[in-house]
C-alpha cells in the first residue's frame, strides 16, 4: 500500500514542483504565470469532483477500481507531454493529468481504513508519509541527470510516467481494500445524495468540519508552496536544472526522516491535534527567512562566505520538508480520526475539497500577481 505515495509524492516533485514549468518557460517559451492559470484550474475541476468521486466508492464498497482508472489516465497524459510542441497541447495534457493524480491519491487515502486500525494507523501514515519522500528524493536524483539544461526537461515526463505506474500497481492491485458491495457501479445521483445528508448533519460531524475548515487555511500556504517553489528557485534565487537536486534533496530527506523519526512519534505522543499547531509554527518560521534571504544575500564567518544560494538551500529547504511532512503525517491521522470507516471515502473527498481549493485560491493568487506586475 505504502509504495503508492513514492510514485503519487515523485510525480509531484518531478512534474509539478520542478520541470512542467520549466518546459513552459524555456522550451516552448510561455510566461511562468501559464503554468500557475493551469494549476488553478486542474485544482479547481478536482476540487469540485472529489466528494462526488469519494462518496461514489462509500456507495460502491471498493476503491481500487477507480484507483486504476484514474492512475492509467495519469500515466497516458504524462507520457504523451513528450511530444508536445505547443503551449495548448501541453495544458490540455497536463490538466487532465493533474486531475488524475489528485484523484487518486483521494482513492488511495480512502484506503486508510481497510489497511490500519486506531491503534497503528499513525504508524502507518507516518511510514507511508516517510516512504513518498523517500521516492521522491531517488527520482529527483536519477531524473535530474537527463536534465543537464533547462532546454531538456521534457526528457522527464516519459521515465516519470513509466515510474508512477510501477509504483502504484501494488496498491491497485495487491493491497487490502473494501469489500464489494451489490451496488458495485459509480452512481452519482446516489453520491450525490449521501453528499447533501452529510451536510443535514453537520452538527453530527462538526469537528471534522472544523478541521476542514482549519486545512482550508493553511493548505493556502502549503499548496503553493509545492506548485511554485521550483519556479521561485530558478527565476528568484538564479538556480538552474542541474542545481536542483541539490535545493530539493535536502528538502526531501528532511521530510523523509521527519515524517519517520519526528511527526509520527510525535503524533503517538501528544495527538494530531498540537502536531498541527507545532507544524504550523515550522511554516511561520519558513515564510520568515523566505522574506530574509533573497539575491544578493550572503553571511561572513570569518574566512568563510556563505552566499544567498547556499544559504536558501541550507535553510529554507530543510524548514520546507519538515512542514511539509508535518502537514501529511498529523492531518491525515487527525482525518482518520473523525471519520466514519464506512464514509472514508466522501469524507477524504472532502479533505481533497479542502486541499484543492486552498491550491485554487494560493495559486491564483500567485498566478495573478504574476501576470499584473
């Protein structure tokens, strides 16, 4: 089951974080605030689907059939970006591949139940956590050598579709699921209605709503900051293509080791609850030294100068990987906490809601200020 959130965590680092932007830019020479307008709006059409789709499998019992679905239509699409020569090719490619791979990761956490019970599922999302970095930093070091310049980073789509699929094929597969019901076919009008009842009992689930609510708000930060932190990188702080395994490997091992050794004791220790409220804190201190070191910046220790460069990658990124497996291990335990087994999958659904708007509101907001100044 784990496996899954290397290829689902490695597709997000190589294609979102680090090169369809870069492609964008360099190869078929479209502005940066391109790639955010596409992002917002991938963001936005999963943001609405999601609990439909969630409550669709509630209703259905299984989750892995639209697992499958969903991964093969991500592996196509990121694929054929090999071959696009033009801008509207690659955003028609790209968007739908961006819906695809949100979806199922809402389809995979929806498994959480059926392969965890309360006490070892913060072990078993802190591991899963721990194991997507841990994918992600053996992609970007083994993908980055195709990419020697910013004109070649479309090498990178075929190879990362190819892992993607590899990677998820134990949990479409192999991995334990629900078991099926009778009504075994999506029924939307159905997922739909179990939606609208939901809602008539919000008193019955207010905590969770209220958690909703709180991952609305500082799912704002976090989303943009994995969409746009490559592109800040290269056009901001001057890194290139063949410097960003060196920004970003920092970043990932961080998150790997926190999400095993940090968030996931600390989880067990004091709830999911005060994680989040520490790890919030971690994003406070990011955005601080964001705003302190820029181009130009440098520290003289004696003989030694430490340029801006070295600096961004010594601290901004270490800070960005341990919030960001802060957010994943302590919110999807919280989540699993205040949910219902057997409406895992509306309610994750939900939490894809959650998290795909705050991407909708932080990368249009990016995008647009981008595009006016």
């Amino acid at each position: 089951y784990s496996i899954f959130e290397a290829g689902d965590s490695a597709w997000s680092l190589i294609i979102v974080s680090t090169y369809f932007g870069t492609f964008l830019q360099v190869v078929l020479q479209e502005p940066g605030a391109d790639f955010g307008w596409a992002v917002t709006v991938g963001a936005l059409i999963i943001a609405a689907i999601s609990p439909l789709l969630g409550a669709a499998a509630d209703y259905s019992g299984r989750r892995q059939p639209y697992l499958r679905f969903l991964v093969f239509g991500v592996v196509l699409c990121t694929a054929a970006l090999a071959w696009a020569t033009t801008i509207s090719v690659a955003i028609l490619l790209f968007i739908p591949a961006y819906i695809c791979v949100n979806g199922a990761c809402t389809f995979f956490t929806a498994m959480t139940p059926a392969i965890s019970n309360e006490r070892n599922v913060s072990a078993v999302i802190s591991m899963t956590v721990g194991v997507g970095y841990a994918g992600s930093l053996v992609c970007m070091f083994v993908l980055s050598k195709l990419v020697p310049s910013d004109e070649l980073a479309g090498r990178v789509f075929l190879p990362m579709a190819l892992i993607y699929l590899v990677l998820a094929f134990p949990a479409m597969y192999l991995a334990p699921d629900f078991p099926s019901k009778a009504r075994s076919r999506m029924d939307i009008v159905a997922a739909y209605g179990r939606i609208r009842q939901t809602f008539r009992e919000a008193r019955r689930y207010r905590y969770l709503f209220r958690f909703l609510l709180a991952d609305f708000l500082y799912e704002n930060a976090v989303a943009s900051v994995i969409t746009l932190m490559g592109l800040y990188s290269r056009n901001v702080m001057g890194f290139k293509s063949s410097e960003l395994a060196m920004l970003f490997g920092p970043a990932i091992a961080v998150a790997m080791l926190s999400a095993w050794f940090v968030f996931g004791p600390l989880v067990r220790a004091i709830g999911p609850k005060k994680t989040v409220l520490l790890d919030l804190f971690i994003w406070l201190l990011l955005f601080a030294m964001v705003l302190m070191i820029h181009p130009g910046t440098s520290l003289d220790l004696g003989h030694l100068h430490i340029g801006a460069k070295t600096l961004f990658a010594a601290t901004i990124a270490p800070l960005a990987g341990m919030g960001l497996a802060g957010v994943w291990s302590s919110s999807r335990v919280m989540l699993t906490a205040l949910t219902p087994a057997e409406k895992s999958g509306e309610f994750w659904g939900l939490y894809n809601l959650s998290g795909r708007t705050a991407s909708v509101l932080g990368d249009a907001t990016w995008s647009f200020a981008l595009t006016i100044l």
